[in-house]
C-alpha cells in the first residue's frame, strides 16, 4: 500500500485531488493553454503517473478544474449583489464582479478547455454554467421591470464579455470598470442606482 500523508486514504486522495486542481490552475494563470500532465504533476509536487490515478487526460483535468471553479465564481457573484445597495446597484455588481474575476484569471480554466476540446458537449456544459450565473441578474431585472429580462441580460452579458476581451488584450482593469460603468451607468441609475 502506498504512503499515505493524511488520517486515511480518502482524505489523502482528496488533498492530492485538491493538490493537482490548484497546481493546474496556477499553471493556466501563468499560460493559458492547457498543461501537460506531467507539469501539473512537477508544480503539485507529485510523481508524474500518480496523476493518471486523478485524470486520464488534459481535457478531464480541466473539466475537474471548471467543476472546482464555478462554484466559487458563483459564490462571487451572488456575494457581491447580495451586498449592493439596491436593486439597480446588483446590475453593476454583477458586472463588475465578473470583470473582477476575469482579471484574476479565473476565466483561463474555461477558454483553455474550449481550446483543447471544443465541440457540442462541452458547448451545452458552458451554456448550461452560463445561464445559472445569470439567474440573479435575470431575477434582479424583472424586480426592475424590464419587459424581456432575458434579453436585458444577454446585453448586459455582452458588455462584460466586451470587457473580458479588454482585459486579455492587456487593458488595466480600472479601465475596463470605468468604460463599462459608463455605459451601464445610465441604465441603472434610472432604475434608483448610483449608476457607478
């Protein structure tokens, strides 16, 4: 039996689990493009054929990865319109904490596994993570009235998706906040928001 470094094997492969998914995602700050199994092993730490007892491939890896990370990109989300001020202030929170997290790299997890396997299963599984984050916003626009908030918050979406391209060409994020906030301003301060 191999050695264990926690009090049972259980706890020992989730720290090891817990290990590679920090090494890799670390890694993809650093370089966007998915990494080789054996530098994720290197950076975690671990022998290059214990991660195959983890992840057969790249692509299952990073599957793991945008599973590990959603949650905690949601959490962000709801967390910072929780906290605003108003109804209208959770449109501008949603967005700018989208931004926030695109900027710390977040983001890399989901466009390096689009890059490395795209097709129809991968596409719906985004789409699918897509529409539960907008579900606040689309909540919080219908309490604004909107007539098609579905739609509105496609929009939305489209400028932080503006701003995500922004930011990965190399914009400064305080850049990026101030044009969107210019743009959206106006929206939400006609809705009793600050608007900035």
């Amino acid at each position: 039996m191999p050695k264990i470094d926690a009090p049972s094997l259980a706890e020992h492969r989730a720290a090891r689990r817990r290990a590679l998914l920090d090494a890799a995602h670390e890694l993809l700050k650093a370089n966007p493009e998915a990494p080789a199994l054996g530098d994720v092993a290197e950076r975690a730490g671990v022998a290059r054929s214990s991660v195959y007892q983890y992840f057969a491939s790249r692509r299952d890896l990073l599957a793991a990865l945008a599973q590990d990370t959603f949650p905690r990109w949601t959490e962000r989300i709801t967390g910072a319109m929780a906290a605003a001020p108003t109804p209208a202030d959770r449109v501008t929170a949603y967005a700018l904490a989208n931004l926030d997290l695109v900027a710390e790299g977040e983001h890399v997890v989901g466009t390096a596994l689009a890059a490395l396997t795209p097709g129809e299963e991968l596409d719906e599984q985004a789409h699918r993570m897509h529409r539960q984050i907008q579900e606040p916003l689309i909540a919080t626009l219908e309490e604004l009235g909107a007539t098609d908030p579905a739609a509105v918050a496609e929009m939305i979406n489209g400028m932080v998706h503006a701003g995500t391209r922004l930011l990965e060409s190399g914009h400064a994020l305080e850049d990026v906040r101030a044009n969107l906030l210019a743009v959206l301003g106006p929206f939400v301060a006609a809705h009793g928001g600050a608007g900035r």
